[in-house]
C-alpha cells in the first residue's frame, strides 16, 4: 500500500483469496483493504491516537438523505453530546482533491451540520471551519486535536 503524510500505524492485514483485508478497530472486523480504506484507517487512526478523538465518538460510513437520495459519508466525529462534529472525506492516494471533491463534502454537511469538515486522500488534507448562520466556510492550516474542535464548537453554538 502507499506511504501516507499521515504516521504510521500497527496496521493488521490479512490475506483472504484475492482480497486483502485490514483489520477496523470501529467496526471490530476484517474489511476489503481498498486504497480509500487504507487512507480511512490512517485518519481514524491519526484522530484518536495523535489528535485525542474519543474512539467511542467516531462513525464510520454513517448513512443519510440529501435529495432523497441515501448518500454515505465516509467518516464523523462526534462531539460529547452526540452531535456532528469534524466531518471528514476519504478519498484513495492517487485521487486528487479537486473542487468536485470538496463540494461533495460541502454538500453532504448541508445534512450532517458539522461545524468541521476534513477532505483527505492520505498525502494532503484540507480542514475547514464552517460558520452557518454565514454561509461560509473558514480554511484552517491545521487538523485540530478534539479539545480544539470542542472549543470552535463552543464559539459556534453559544
């Protein structure tokens, strides 16, 4: 698998036939080990063990409608009370993080309402504060750790 911008972990891989498989700690099983999931792994990983994430607090491929149409995100962290926090979009290495990329994320938090959003394909990342009530978003030059995202998320919702 490729070499990420993001540390190295004590990854499990298993093979099985044809696929290779990495062992998820959220999901507590083996997955198909795909590029995008080699990248979402990294970042769970990156979360919780460098960032101070609550391993508890993540979700993973959580489902919901935009345009009643079910849609996938790949990656939410939560804040203590339950709601969305960091959002966050995995895409493989050798994709790049184009405007598409970074409006499917946008609008997928039309929905999701994370006053966080993280694109990613493992080599570069971009971080966004997002200010609803203005419509804009806040590029951040940094991923914060979670008492960080609790702070922003604390100005955001008085």
């Amino acid at each position: 698998m490729q070499a990420l911008n993001l540390p190295p972990f004590a990854h499990k891989l298993t093979q099985s036939g044809a696929n290779l498989l990495i062992w998820d700690g959220l999901r507590r099983r083996n997955v198909v080990c795909t590029p995008e999931e080699w990248v979402r792994q990294h970042v769970v990983n990156y979360l919780v063990e460098h960032l101070g994430y609550p391993r508890g607090l993540i979700s993973l491929e959580r489902g919901h409608t935009y345009n009643q149409r079910r849609k996938r995100t790949d990656l939410h962290a939560l804040g203590p009370d339950g709601q969305p926090l960091l959002l966050v979009e995995c895409k493989a290495a050798a994709v790049p993080l184009t405007a598409a990329v970074t409006m499917q994320i946008a609008t997928y938090n039309q929905t999701v309402g994370a006053p966080l959003m993280l694109v990613t394909n493992g080599v570069q990342h971009y971080c966004w504060r997002v200010h609803p009530l203005e419509r804009t978003t806040q590029a951040l030059t940094f991923i914060p750790t979670y008492a960080e995202a609790l702070e922003l998320l604390a100005v955001a919702r008085p």
